[in-house]
C-alpha cells in the first residue's frame, strides 16, 4: 500500500513504461483485433484505459482535464499510444499538486465499498494491468510479438539459453 504520494508515483512510472511498451508495439492493423466476433476490439480497450486515467482520477475528485471526443477510438496506434504517454504524466502532476501524504488516508466510496486513496490509485494500476494483459493476448491473436512485461516472451527465451520456456 502506499503511504506517500512518491510512493505512488515511483510505481505509477514503473507500470506506466512498461504499458507504453506495450502500446507502442500496435500497429494500426492489430486494433481491428477482437476477443470474439461481438467483443471489442483491441484499440477500443487500449483506448478505454487510456482515457479512463483522467476520467478516473476526476471520479476521485482530483481536477483532471478529460479527453475530448473520448467515444471515438482512433485508428492510429501512434495516437493510442502518444495519448498514454501523455495522460500518465499528467496524471502524476495532477496527484502531486492536489493530494498530500495524508490524502492517501482519506476514505472514499470506490465502486460501492469504502477504500483509502491509496487503495482507490491501487485500483487505478491494477486496472491498467488488467487491460494491458487483455492487449497482449490480443496482440498474439494479431500475429504481434508482444512485450515482455514481467518477463520475456516466447520469441525471447532462447537469448536466456532456453530453448524450450515453460508453459
């Protein structure tokens, strides 16, 4: 949990790049990617998270500029992935401006349940992650080699001397 806003913002930075990794290995093609022949496609998710940051934060009562035109998810993965960089760094200038240490203790409703502000900018990674994990499958589906998040990809392995990774 965090108790202080560098706290937060240490691993805010640290999801927020490996994220921007990930979105930068779109290609415009790979957005038309879906979960199913009804389910959304995978710019339309990379989207939904992108600009549920300021919209997120702003439920929250922090004053966070909103995306224009949210509704309508680009065609261009450089623009997904320009519009991350962009509203993650503003989100750690709109925390660090407006919450103090002791805001991180302040309780809210969050979602139907009462959580502390560090639990509700918890909630906000954890959801990043979430999604960015539905983008990387999809982007196998798409015939993308994904970013190894966490670890390598397949693709990977053997520059660690693996030629056989585990499943």
């Amino acid at each position: 949990m965090y108790v202080t806003i560098a706290d937060f913002i240490k691993e805010w930075k640290k999801e927020a790049n490996l994220t921007q990794k990930v979105l930068e290995g779109l290609t415009d093609e790979s957005l038309n990617q879906k979960v199913y022949a009804e389910g959304r496609t995978l710019g339309r998710i990379a989207w939904h998270f992108t600009i549920n940051i300021p919209e997120y934060l702003a439920h929250f009562e922090l004053k966070a500029e909103l995306v224009e035109n949210a509704e309508n998810v680009p065609t261009s993965a450089k623009e997904i992935a320009e519009t991350f960089k962009k509203l993650s760094a503003e989100a750690v200038q709109v925390i660090e401006q407006q919450w103090t240490d002791e805001s991180l203790k302040e309780v809210k409703i969050a979602f139907g349940s009462e959580e502390t502000n560090a639990q509700i900018l918890m909630g906000l990674i954890k959801h990043i992650i979430h999604h960015r994990g539905q983008v990387t499958v999809l982007m196998r589906q798409a015939g993308l080699k994904p970013f190894g998040v966490y670890g390598p990809p397949k693709e990977d392995w053997i520059h660690l001397g693996v030629e056989n990774p585990p499943l």
